[in-house]
C-alpha cells in the first residue's frame, strides 16, 4: 500500500514531484526550477499555503525544464507531464541558467504561461535583462514567510491577469 501511494506521488525519474491532483476552477498549477534544495522547500511550503496554486513539478536545472516544457523523451505524455500555468525559475543554475531558459521559451510561443524569475540577485541587470528576454515579472528569494507570502498573491494575480487576456 505504501510503494502505490509512493508512486501515484512521487515520480522517480528525473528531479521532482509529480501531483495528480484534478484542477478545478481557479486552480493554476506550477513548474519550479530551482538548483538549490533548501529555496524549493521555501518555495514549496509558501506554494501550500495557496488556494489558487497547486506544484504540478520541480526541476533543479534549467536543461530538465526545457526538456519538459518542450516535451522530449520521459516528459512527452502530457497526461503525466502537463504543461503548468507557471513556471518559477531560478537564474543561477547548472546546465542552463534562467537567462538560457527566457531565451529558449521565447521560441516555444506559451502565450499565456507566467514565467516568473525568483532569484538570489537583486542586482538591476539581473532584473533588466529577465524581464527583456521575457520574464513577466522579477522576485527576490526571501525566507520570510510574509514576504513570501506577498510574492505567492502578486504571482496569483499576475497568471488570473494573464489567463483572462485575448
């Protein structure tokens, strides 16, 4: 009994946590990628404390995220793999940096996919350039809870804006 319940939530392959959880209104799921186990926590529980966001999936470097997004290999089932509302991406990362996954979702056209950046920079060129290459919007990291709080209702009404645009 506990291996199924194991399975049904938890994915063994690559990086992260898979919810099958069914949508209902209002419900927006998201996409963290983040190298750094302790900030995906952070993020994690502040994700929990939402009634509109639900973690559908973690990565911990920006070459996986685009492997899922774009669908290759173990990820091109999109009943197991949808395509989140969010995607919450660090810019610091092995393999390929959030600034390298901005440049390449540009090609992917997800028109009313949120790419928010939280990151540990908060120096102006990191911002300038994430929101010039796409980015809808720029957090800093905080373990503050309500800081973090505050970032989770700005990324709620930012995916509510988005969605209801043509």
């Amino acid at each position: 009994m506990l291996l199924i319940f194991i399975l049904i939530f938890y994915d063994i392959r690559p990086t992260g946590y898979v919810i099958k959880i069914p949508m209902r209104g209002g419900k927006y799921t998201v996409f963290l990628v983040d190298d750094s186990v302790d900030d995906r926590l952070f993020m994690r529980m502040a994700l929990e404390r939402s009634s509109k966001l639900v973690l559908i999936r973690e990565a911990s470097d920006g070459q996986e995220a685009l492997d899922y997004l774009r669908g290759n290999d173990l990820f091109n089932d999109r009943q197991l793999y949808p395509l989140p509302d969010i995607l919450l991406l660090d810019l610091k990362m092995p393999k390929k940096n959030g600034f390298d996954v901005l440049k390449e979702l540009k090609e992917l056209h997800f028109k009313t996919m949120v790419a928010a950046i939280i990151s540990g920079s908060n120096l102006k060129e990191d911002v300038t350039k994430s929101l010039a290459l796409g980015a809808d919007a720029y957090f800093t990291k905080t373990a503050e809870r309500i800081e973090q709080e505050a970032m989770v209702k700005s990324i709620e009404a930012l995916v509510e804006k988005k969605q209801s645009s043509p």
